[in-house]
C-alpha cells in the first residue's frame, strides 16, 4: 500500500493492512487526531479505550485500539530515526481493506468482515523552542541597536 503523501519534513510511519476493525470507525477517530501534537493525540486515544472520554456518545474501542497500538509502534520508529519527541505531529489516515468472506454453508454463506487498512506518520515540525530573555536584557539589546544605528552615516 502506498502512503498517503511524502512530508517535506522529518517523519515517521507505521502501517496496518487489513486490521480486523470498522472502516468507518478508524476513519472518524483518524479525523480526530490527524495534525495534532502526539502527546494530545495519545491522550485522547488513552481516555477513549479507559473510557473517561468519548466522541458523540461511542467510545470506539476496538480501532482506538488498534490505532493506539500503531501509534506506539511508530512513536518508537520515531525514537530510533533520532526525532524530537516534542515536534511530532500526527498524520493518521484509514481506508477500505480487502473483502474477506467467510466460508459457511447455506445461510450464513457469504457474510463479509471488516478490515481496514490504517496509516500513521509521525511529522516532526514545529517552531524552535525559544530561549527566555528577560525584560531588561531585551531593552538593553533594544538601546545597542538605536546607538549602532545613530552611529552610522
């Protein structure tokens, strides 16, 4: 399966195909989450398989599951590639799986489950973290570049 896009920046992925859950389901809690910070994403995903939180009513336990298990799996991608923990940024998309039929006779026959084929990256982007100056160093710098600026012709 190919991914979805090629980010300009860093980034991590990690992939499921044919991940026995509702297509329907990993699409709605892919929306969620997609371009949010990992650590809010990974909160989200907690609270809605330790059911403290839910979407709409539902809980979607068993993609928040799964989507959770491959967001750890590409976390840890992430951590062996060298990137900040702190930039990441989550890129989640889910789409159709193949059919699978079960094989029963008479009745039953020809009853279809679900799968699902789940992408997650991982985008390592975001402002450098800023150094704190203080308000007086601030003036200070402030006052050399108006004296720099007088001094020259």
């Amino acid at each position: 399966m190919p991914y979805t896009f090629e980010p300009k920046h860093q980034y991590a992925k990690a992939s499921g195909t044919d991940v026995r859950i509702s297509t329907k389901d990993s699409v709605i809690i892919c929306k969620v989450i997609r371009n949010k910070p990992l650590k809010r994403a990974k909160r989200l995903l907690e609270d809605l398989s330790s059911k403290k939180r839910n979407l709409g009513g539902k809980y979607y336990s068993n993609a928040v599951d799964e989507i959770l298990n491959l967001i750890n799996s590409c976390e840890k991608n992430a951590e062996f590639l060298g990137l900040d923990n702190e930039k990441l940024f989550v890129h989640a998309s889910a789409s159709k799986g193949t059919n699978i039929h079960r094989r029963r006779r008479k009745g039953a026959f020809g009853s279809k489950m679900k799968a699902t084929h789940v992408e997650i990256m991982l985008i390592e982007r975001g402002k450098e973290s800023k150094t704190k100056i203080s308000k007086k160093a601030l003036k200070e710098s402030k006052e050399k570049q108006k004296e720099e600026k007088k001094l020259q012709p």
